[in-house]
C-alpha cells in the first residue's frame, strides 16, 4: 500500500492537492470504512481539517 501525493500552484496562485492511494485490498477489508482527511494552515497559525465522506469497497 502507498500514496502518491500532487501539488499544483494555480495561476491565481491558490494550490490543488491531491493524493492516490494505491492498495491491494484483501478479503478482510470486505466490511471497512474509507475516508480521506486533508489537514492545512491558515493564517493566524489555524490549523483545518476537512473530510471526505465515508465509503466502503466492494469486493468480488
């Protein structure tokens, strides 16, 4: 299992990350929950957190 991670400087000068997580799931990942959380700064030395929904894998 590994991640590759993507930064992208826009021309408004705003970023876009990304990451892939490459995975060989197994049989007994059959019932586990997924989600992607993404931690950045902002000024004031804030720190945020979003995440993405939860999802499950479906597995032959």
């Amino acid at each position: 299992t590994y991640m590759i991670p993507s930064l992208v400087t826009e021309a408004s000068g705003l970023y876009t990350m990304t990451s892939t997580l490459f995975m060989k799931p197994v049989k007994a990942d059959a019932k586990s929950v997924f989600h992607c959380t993404v931690e950045y700064s902002m000024p004031n030395n804030q720190i945020k957190q979003e995440s993405s929904d939860k999802f499950t894998l479906s597995l032959l």
